[in-house]
C-alpha cells in the first residue's frame, strides 16, 4: 500500500469520524430546540442526577462550536461547560487522523509519488 492510499484512507476515515460527531451534535441541537414540558433545563446540559447539578439548573442558553464539535451551555452570570452530546473520542480521533493524512501525502511526495501516478 503506498503513502498516497494511506493519506486517502486516513483522510476518508477522519471525514467519516467528524460527520459521525456531527451527526450526535445536530441530534442534541434538536433536542435541544424541542421545547415543551420536559424542556428546562436543556436536554443535553443534563448529567445524570442533575436535579442536583447546580450548573445545570442555572442553564440560560446554548452555542455550538463546529471546530472542534462541542455543544456549550451558557449559564446564567456569563459562565459555561462543555455538555456530552458529542462523544469523547471524536476530536482527537479526527485531529489523529488528519495528522496521519497530511504526513503520509507528505511522505508520499518525498517518496516521489507524484499526484498523476496510479494507485496501484
């Protein structure tokens, strides 16, 4: 297997790991936008046990970051905390991966690979 099928893999693999995060992201914006009864505090900033959680019930608001994916709940008094909704793996399996990506293109470009050659 060459470098160059190596960076597509990788790079594939790190686009497929990133939509997999955004997929449980835009779940928990859905979730959160749901409204009705069960809507406060907010359905992704609940822990388990979070009657008890003070940070939880003091939630105000929401923003998302897409880089990296990470749904943040905005609290009253200007503070946050980052909720589960995406899970723990997935950042730095995408940071790993598209590492892995662009050092095998570069290597494969050391090695002479040239982006015309055939991937065989």
């Amino acid at each position: 297997m060459s470098f160059r099928q190596l960076a597509t893999a990788a790079g594939l693999a790190a686009l497929a790991l990133y939509l997999w995060g955004l997929l449980q992201l835009m779940g928990a914006i859905m979730s959160a936008e749901d409204g009705g009864t069960d809507s406060s505090p907010l359905v992704p900033c609940r822990p388990a046990n979070w009657w008890y959680d003070e940070r939880a019930l003091s939630v105000t608001d929401y923003s998302v970051d897409f880089f990296p994916l990470r749904f943040v709940c905005e609290t009253k008094g200007g503070g946050s905390f980052v909720a589960d909704a995406v899970p723990g793996y997935v950042n730095p399996g995408v940071e790993v991966l598209a590492l892995v990506a662009v050092g095998c293109r570069g290597a494969a470009l050391f090695q002479g690979e040239r982006p015309g050659d055939r991937l065989t």
